[in-house]
C-alpha cells in the first residue's frame, strides 16, 4: 500500500513477499512456537480425532419452544457461540453433528425428533436445554409432555433452567466442546426404531386394536408416565 | 374488494343503549331459540337448544352486529356438556354476549357454528379433541391437538391422565408418494414439523401445482403442552402467573401476564393501585417491541433464507429490551412480574440509572426504525416478495377472527388497548396502526409502526413514574393470601397481546383453583386463515404469508 512496501517487495515472488523473510511463519501461533523447528507432531490419532471433533461443530437449526429464543440469541450477536467453533447452524440434520434440544417435547413431536436424530451422521452428540428436556421442566405434569428429552435419545449434557441463560448454554456447550476433546464423550450408536410389540402392556381389547392398526413399517412410540417417574 | 354491501347502521345497534347492551333487547330478537339466560361477570349468556347454534348466532351475527366469534370454551359438569361461544363486535368489542349450549352427558352432540363463523372450525375440533363434544355438520371434525390415536379426551372430568398412549409415526413415509395420484400433476409437500421457516414445530401439508399452492392444511399440536391443565391445577394467587409467560414466548410475557392478570383481578375484584398499572402499561410495551423486532427479524430469514445483516441487527435490539426488562423483572425471557393487584416488585434502584438505560434506548429508536424502513420495508427486493402477495380481504379476516397486527394490517381499526381499555392506555397519547393494503407487507408495516407507537406510550409511562411522588408508590394493594371467587363464576376477558387478542375464560368452582381454564389465542385464530393467504400463491408467497402471521406456536398449540 504505502511506498515502503512497494520497495521490499520489489525483487520477491508473491509468496516470499506474503511470508516475510526467513523461517516460513505462516502458522504464526504459539502452538507453532511450541513445535520449534519440526512441523510434525506424534500422537493418537484417536487424540487428534477427538481434539478435531470438539474444535469444530455443525449445530442443527432445531427450535422447539421457548428456549430456542435464547438459543436464537446465543447464535446471534452480543454472545456468538460461533467464537467457540460450534456455532453455524445447519438446516439439514444430515449436515450436523450437534443437536440442541431446546423445549418441551410432547407425544406427537417425539417420534419426530427422534426421526431427526436418527439421521443426523455419527458421530453425534446431544445438548438438552432447558428444564423441560431435563425432566419435563414446568409442564411435567401434562398429560401430553414426555419426562425429558431422554426418554426418546441419549443426551451428552443437561443445562438446567426456564430457560437458561445464553451464558449458560455457552457453558454447556463449552463443556461438551472439552468432553468430546477428552474422549469422554463417547459417540453413541443407538438401534434405529424397532416395532415394539407393546412390551409390558395388558393385551387387551384396545392394546389389540392398536396393534393391528399399525403397519410393521411404523415407527411406534409409547408413552407409560405412570412408570417412568 | 368486498362485494357485501355495508349493513344498514340500525341492525348492528340493536339493543345498545347509553348504559351498555341491553340483553332484554336481543332475547327478544332472538325470540323463541333462547330457552333460558345466565350471567357472566362479562356479559350475559343466552342458553340454546343444541340442534338451533346455528340460527341463534346468525340471528346475532347478521341482525345485533356480533361478528366476531372471540373464543368457544367446552368444559364438562356433572350433569352436563357445555359449548360456549363468546361473541363481540369488531367496532365495539366491550359489546359482548355469550351462547351457551349445553348437552347431555350421554350424547355430548350440538350443532356446528362453522356456517356462520368460518373460525367456529377449528375451535370445534379443539373442543372435541380436548373435552369431546362432538358437532353435527362440522366439516372436519377430527382431533386437532393430540396425535389421532390419542384414546380419550384428556380435559374429561373422568379423563385417566396416566393411561398408556401409542403414538405412531409411519417410518419411510414418502413425502412425494401422493405425486400424481390418479392423473392429476399436483404434488404434496411436507413442510416442517422441523422446518426453519416454520417458527417452530408446525407441520404444513402442502399440495403444489407447479409452484403454485393448490391447497395448504396445517397439522399442529407438535408443542400441545397442556397449559390449560397446568393452569387449572394452580392456585389463582401465586401458581397460575408463570404460565403465561410459557404462551408466548417470544418475549412477550408481560402481555400474556396481564391477560391472566385481567381476568382474574376482574373474578375476584381486585382493584390495582395506579402506580402498578403504569409500570404494567410501560413493561408491556416493551415486551411488544421486543416481540414485534423478532417478527421482524425472522421475516426477514423468510424472506432472504439466511441469517442476514436484518436478523442479527434486531436480535441485536432485542438484547437492549431484554437488559432492560431484566433490570426491572430479574429475568431475560420468563418475567412473572405481575401479581395479582399489582407488580412484584418497584423499579430496580437506583431509579435514575433505569430511567437514563430506558430513555437510552427510546432515544436511538427512531434511528434504528429508520435504519430498518432503509434496510427492510424500503428495499426493492422485499417489496418484490412481500406487496400484494399473502392478501386477506377485511371480511374474511373477521370471518377468521383474525385479530392484531393481521387485522390492522387488512384495515380493521380493531385494538383492545383503546377499545375495551385497560391498564393507563387511556391517560396516554398514543395512535392505533392500520393499514389497507391487507397483505404481507403492510402486516410488516404496522409491526414497524406499532413500535414506534409503543416508544411514545413508554416515554409517557416513564415522565409519570419519574414524578410520582415517593409516598404514593404501591406497587401491589391488598390481596387476600388465598383467592377463592363464589362457585361457579363465569368470566371471559381478553387484553391485547403481542399477536392478537388474547382471552382467558375462567369459571371458578367455589376452591382456590379455576373449575375450567381456557385460552383464547390470537395465533390459533390467525394461523387458521393461512390457507386463505396462501392457496394460488407460490410457494415462496406461502412462507412469507407464514412469516407475516407472526404465530409462536407455544401459543397456537397451548
């Protein structure tokens, strides 16, 4: 730009000029500084695989309830969860590693969200925001809400409150972020839906008319409150 | 373009008297279908046969001028089904009359009010999916909420809340597999339930001809999370008032609280010192920026499909908002600030440092709505997408019960803040938005607009706080601690909520809790009139129509 530069330049190629002179400082990080003069470094490639996985994560866009409003906050300006390598949503679940459930789930919407799951690519992890994906939250008690977001899919991290403040979820996702570079977070490879011949049910009348109404392709979900609190 | 010609003023005023509605008036017009009348703390009731729903609100619809179907509550007694459809008019809504229809509890059947209100629709299939009352004629009478092999009706006095549910989702389903079924070159498309530009979990199933919207069905109760129940295992005093926060989420708590806080106060008489309703006056204002800037925010995803330069600058305003209803409230996003008879609690000190943070923001908003009507509603390309596209005639909109921004921006001057006045709207100067072009953008429009109105009634609200002298700060007056209204008290109040008019009807039952809770949601009301925007439009017109409704469905689906 200025006319000292146009003199140093004067007698270098394009990449000598963009190098500046001596030891090739392109990777000018403190890691580099750390390598000394050897560009190669030893370790696990399971290490090195866990440390790229928590460095960089595809979120999936997924909004349920009044939750995604702080979500749609810590992706936006003032807290940028992208400042952590984790904050690019993807519309498709088959472009993203990161689901973050964010509300209530109820009965019609968890054969669904389990659907989005199970085409997320492994390996795959899972964000629970909020009460109501901890344990149903305030609406525990409602005759439609599941008990949690784990009823239908495993999760990684659990961040509690109605709702969470975006730090909050900056922390979780901070933590899952070192979890996963720990290798502590394992990935998880859950059985696609399978027909439950409706277990432990009476087979009763009404249990009898539901089954032969449902075609063996059906992905079928029950709901027994009454047990799983 | 309406082809009705106007009613002659005469028949929509009959019975109105300097001294209200006189209801001696009406019964008489409506002759020998009323069989008996009861009182609400709202309005009178006229009880009907259930085989003559339709003549009765015809009569009051054509006749008396009642065209608008607010709200049908069903609820169960013991001896009894009841069907209750509270009426008002769009000119007048403080005019109100109910009709109460009551069945039997061997065959909970009445008859449908879907020929005389369009609306009527999908408020019957509520009231059959929750409570299963069942209407003859009804178009489409099948669950609306619950999945659809949903056994029983949950809101049943008899209902077994933890009987085992089998839910089914067809796996493989091919959402393309109706592609031209038996010759016809239409197409059927899925959009949602998990979909970015349906605002949440809303399932559209959508027929296309070509790229054009043949025909467009909403499939909701993807987030029915029982608030009603929730609502009616509460305590009026204290347990009820989180709840609404939970209606409307999008910040839009204090409006939603206030619509609790309404009908509750009006069930029980209690009186609200001026003070506190200064405060609720200007805390709910900022919650309709706040929400009305999220409106515009994710429009603008509608619309250009991409986290762009719109949404993030009114995300960015939307952080202001919050920081400073989270001074007043302690919390970002669920407030329950309002109590009963008052406000929890008095302006954070020190006073003049909230005052300084909220005149702050009130002064930088006419640069930044200008900045928006620069970016947004003066940009050629959102013109393009958004003009003439989406439109629902005035008629129809009411037809629907379209209320809110939706309303206004089909020219129906229709605002409960000014017309059925509550709060200290009627001490402030401030202007009702309307305007004509009944399409995608003008509904933008009056968002914009509104907030610059809801600015002017902020700083009005703040110059009065400011100087109310220090003795003469009560926040809350005295409220007995436990609330227990005479048994069976019927009530129907609506305040104007971010989205619309939102109403509560409660009908106490002699304890501490609501017999029977139900909301009215405005999105409810203006998500049914979707089809009408959209049907011969493209699909791209379908999401904006979508985006320009503005629903949340926390509070579509309750």
């Amino acid at each position: 730009m200025s006319s000292h530069n146009q003199d140093t330049t004067v007698a270098q190629t394009t990449q000598e000029a963009r190098m500046g002179e001596g030891v090739d400082d392109r990777f000018n990080s403190k890691l580099r500084e750390a390598f000394g003069s050897s560009p190669f470094i030893l370790t696990k490639f399971d290490n090195f695989m866990n440390w790229v996985r928590g460095s960089s994560m595809f979120m999936l866009q997924f909004g349920i309830a009044c939750c995604s409003i702080e979500m749609m906050h810590t992706y936006a300006v003032k807290h940028d969860l992208d400042r952590f390598g984790a904050g690019v949503p993807r519309a498709s679940p088959r472009q993203a590693d990161v689901i973050i459930v964010p509300g209530t789930i109820v009965s019609k919407f968890a054969p669904r969200m389990k659907r989005v799951y199970d085409q997320m690519p492994e390996p795959k992890f899972v964000v629970s925001m909020g009460s109501c994906t901890c344990s149903g939250g305030p609406f525990q008690e409602g005759y439609n809400v599941l008990k949690g977001a784990e009823e239908v899919i495993p999760c990684d991290i659990h961040i509690p409150g109605c709702p969470p403040r975006p730090e909050a979820l900056v922390y979780g996702i901070a933590k899952l972020q070192e979890r996963i570079a720990n290798g502590e977070s394992s990935p998880v490879t859950v059985k696609p839906y399978e027909l439950e011949q409706f277990g432990d049910l009476e087979q009763d009348e009404l249990v009898q008319h539901l089954a032969d109404q449902i075609d063996e392709e059906d992905l079928v979900m029950r709901y027994n409150w009454a047990e799983s609190q | 373009m309406s082809l009705e010609a106007p009613e002659p003023a005469t028949q929509a005023d009959v019975g109105v008297t300097d001294d209200g509605l006189d209801y001696d008036t009406l019964e008489a017009l409506l002759g020998d279908v009323v069989i008996d009348r009861e009182t609400h703390l709202n309005a009178e009731a006229f009880v009907v046969q259930p085989d003559r729903v339709v003549d009765a609100l015809s009569v009051l619809k054509n006749k008396a001028g009642f065209d608008h179907l607010s709200c049908v509550t069903a609820q169960e007694y013991e001896d009894r089904y009841e069907s209750i459809y509270h009426l008002k008019k769009f000119d007048d809504p403080t005019q109100e009359v109910s009709v109460v229809v009551p069945t039997s509890v061997h065959d909970p059947t009445s008859q449908s009010a879907e020929s005389v209100f369009r609306t009527a629709d999908w408020h019957e299939r509520e009231a059959y999916d929750l409570v299963g009352i069942e209407y003859d004629d009804h178009p489409d009478l099948r669950r609306i909420l619950l999945p659809e092999t949903w056994q029983g009706h949950p809101l049943r006095l008899d209902a077994d809340q933890e009987q085992p549910q089998v839910v089914p989702l067809r796996e493989h389903a091919n959402p393309l597999q109706e592609d031209h079924p038996g010759g016809s070159d239409t197409m059927f498309l899925n959009i949602g339930p998990h979909h970015p530009a349906t605002h949440g979990v809303l399932h559209l199933k959508t027929t296309l001809n070509g790229e054009q919207v043949a025909d467009v069905e909403s499939d909701i109760g993807y987030l029915h999370r029982c608030e009603e129940q929730m609502c009616q295992q509460g305590t009026y005093r204290h347990q009820i008032m989180p709840y609404p926060d939970r209606w409307d989420y999008i910040s839009a708590g204090m409006l939603n609280e206030w619509a609790y806080a309404r009908t509750a106060e009006d069930l029980a008489d209690i009186e609200v010192p001026e003070y506190a309703q200064v405060i609720r006056t200007m805390s709910a204002e900022l919650c309709r920026i706040a929400s009305h800037l999220l409106a515009l925010g994710t429009f603008a995803l509608d619309i250009y499909g991409d986290f762009t330069a719109i949404f993030m600058y009114s995300i960015r305003d939307r952080e202001v908002v919050q920081d400073i209803l989270e001074d007043l409230t302690g919390q970002r996003l669920m407030f329950n600030y309002f109590r009963l008879g008052g406000v929890a609690w008095d302006l954070p000190e020190p006073r003049e440092q909230f005052f300084e943070k909220t005149r702050d923001f009130l002064d930088e908003l006419p640069s930044r709505l200008e900045e928006y009507h620069n970016l947004v509603t003066g940009n050629e390309v959102l013109q393009m997408r958004s003009v003439d596209t989406g439109v629902i005639e005035p008629e129809v909109a009411k037809n629907y019960g379209c209320t809110g921004p939706v309303a206004r921006g089909s020219g129906i001057d229709y605002d409960l803040r000014r017309d059925d006045p509550y709060g200290y709207y009627e001490e402030l100067d401030w202007d009702v938005v309307t305007e004509d072009g009944c399409d995608n953008f003008s509904r933008l429009l009056v968002r914009l607009r509104e907030v610059e109105e809801s600015g002017k009634i902020i700083d009005q609200c703040l110059n009065l706080l400011e100087e109310w002298p220090e003795d003469e700060r009560t926040i809350q007056s005295n409220v007995p601690r436990t609330i227990k209204p005479d048994p069976d008290t019927e009530i129907y109040r609506a305040v104007e909520g971010a989205k619309g008019e939102l109403g509560i009807y409660i009908r106490s039952d002699g304890t501490d809790k609501p017999g029977r809770f139900k909301i009215r949601s405005p999105c409810f009301s203006n998500l049914q009139s979707l089809p009408e925007m959209a049907e011969g439009e493209f699909i791209p017109d379908l999401i904006a129509a979508l985006g320009s409704l503005d629903i949340v469905l926390g509070e579509v689906d309750r």
